[in-house]
C-alpha cells in the first residue's frame, strides 16, 4: 500500500474497523473512503455496486458484520445469516469488479467446530459441528473465507482472510444484555463499585480459559499481514496466551477498583472450558501482539469512563 492509496475500511466505527482506521492513520495514509451503515446500507447490492464504481479503492478491510451476543445470535437467527451474506458478498464481489488490488475479510472465532482440538489450528476449519447457538453467524463467516478463496482461484484476486479471536479495547460493546465477557465484566465492576454493592457475581465456576487480544494489536496485525501476507486460506490473530474467567474477573476487579467480593454462582453454566487460538502461523509470519491484559484493559476501563458514564 502507498500512502496516497485509496482505502476503503468497511465497519469504520466499530471496534476493529475503528483501531484499523487509527493504525494506517499513524502509520500516514491519508486517502480513506469511509461510509457510516446509515450513509451506505452494505446489505443493498445496486447502492454497494454504485459506491465501488464511484470511489475505485485500492485497498479493502472488511470490517463491518452484524454482531452480538449468544441471545442475539440464537434468537435473531435468519438475521444474522442473511444480513452478513449480503454484506460479504456485495463488497467481496464488487471488490473484484472493480479490480480491487488486495482485500481482507475478518472472520470470527466461531468458525471453528464447537469440540475441536485446542489450540484452535487453521486447518480445524469444516472438521467437525458447529456451536448450535451462533451457527447462522458462524456459516456466514465461514462462507466468507470460502468466498475469498474461491475468488483468488478462479479469478487471481489478492483477497485474504484473518480470524481474530476474542477482542477488546476502544469503542467496546457494553450493552448489558449483548456485550461480550471482558466488557460486560467492566461494567459490571464499575457499576458495583459506583453504587456500593458488597459482591459482583459471575456466571459459572471460573474455571473455563479464554484468550483475548487488545484491538489495536489487531490492528497492528492486519496491517501487517496486508503486506506480508498473499495465500490463500486464513490467518489466526491472538495472544496465544490464556487467563481463567476467575482470574480474569479478579484482573478487573483490581482495575477498576471495586473492593467487594466476587461470587461464582455454580449453579450457571460454564460454556467451553477452553478457546485458545493457535498462531505459529502468524508467528512464523514475524509478528507478535504487544498490549499486556492488565495493561489493555486499563485503556479500554479509561474509555469505558469516558464514553459510556454519565458525569
């Protein structure tokens, strides 16, 4: 990429798009073509091939996805599948129409088959059933890949695919029904300490290992592999390292400063005692994540406060 190219970051608000965005910003692109969902609606094939042919970017990173959590995911079930259809495959297709020089598609952790071997390996991908509850969500991801794949062999496009695992960090979702465990614990603390309370209980024993990655060592990522990574098939992005959910909550609970004590209410399920992305790929690609867990979720409670907390 030159710094005058023409980049286009689909999802440009979001957690990922948005770390995207202020990595190449730093790094001194400056020619980036940005659409909020209510200035161009991805899911509408005429306004998306309409757009690509008006703005011919070079580059593109496919950000933008419905998301939320395993509620959402299981109950919204034709949603999730349909609208991320629709977003793949206008801005993958109108990609390649418009001769898009390379083009990266971030999928989701839930591609993997639910018992499949930990580490998650690349290769784990269509060896076995997928978790019930966010399967549509999972299909869609997964057809993605397929998809970029396919366009590589069948018509020489550079398009590749990276699969993040659980991220964190600015522009977070805290919803307290949809946000997922890291953010949803950091309100929960900080809402406990605001108004006093003696115990945050958390779902579970505590015990189940989950991995998790600061958004703009993603980014960092992305924009390394935009340059150094032409193959098709997909890449894990993460830590490769993993913390208990007990840990965790103890981690949160320091930072943001709650005194109170912690319950594990063991009576609630404990979901998949472990998640942990596989990525010797990505190292033997030359790149490493950098932000320390405590140190990450400081930026992200700092942000949380800022954005999220009435003063």
């Amino acid at each position: 990429m030159n710094k005058d190219s023409r980049i286009y970051i689909a999802g440009h608000r979001g957690m990922v798009g948005s770390a995207i965005h202020r990595k190449l910003e730093k790094e001194g692109y400056t020619n980036f073509i940005l659409r909020s969902s209510g200035e161009l609606d991805l899911r509408d094939q005429q306004k998306v091939t309409a757009f690509f042919a008006e703005t011919k970017p070079d580059y593109v990173f496919l950000a933008a996805a419905k998301v939320g959590g395993i509620v959402a995911n299981n109950t919204y079930r034709a949603d999730f599948l349909y609208e991320n259809l629709q977003i793949q495959n206008n801005v993958i297709h109108n990609a390649y129409l418009s001769g898009v020089k390379k083009l990266m598609f971030l999928g989701s952790s839930c591609i993997y088959p639910k018992m499949a071997p930990q580490p998650l390996k690349e290769d784990y991908l269509l060896t076995g059933t997928l978790e019930p509850t966010n399967e549509p969500y999972a299909i869609a991801k997964i057809a993605g890949i397929k998809m970029c794949d396919a366009y590589r062999a069948q018509y020489g496009c550079n398009f590749i695919s990276v699969m993040p695992t659980n991220m964190y960090g600015y522009n977070d979702n805290y919803h307290p029904q949809n946000s997922h465990v890291l953010p949803a614990m950091i309100r929960r603390f900080h809402e406990a300490k605001e108004q006093g309370l003696p115990t945050v209980t958390i779902w579970g024993t505590g015990s189940p290992l989950r991995e998790f990655l600061f958004a703009d060592d993603l980014a960092e990522a992305c924009y390394y592999l935009m340059q150094n990574y032409d193959e098709p098939g997909l890449v894990n992005i993460g830590s490769g390292t993993e913390i208990s959910i007990k840990e965790l909550a103890l981690l949160i609970k320091k930072v943001v400063g709650f005194e109170g004590n912690i319950d594990f209410d063991t009576s609630k399920p404990d979901g998949t005692p472990r998640k942990l992305m596989d990525v010797t790929k990505l190292a033997e690609k030359g790149w490493t994540y950098s932000t320390k867990l405590e140190d990450g979720i400081r930026l992200a409670y700092e942000d949380f406060l800022v954005k999220h907390v009435e003063r």
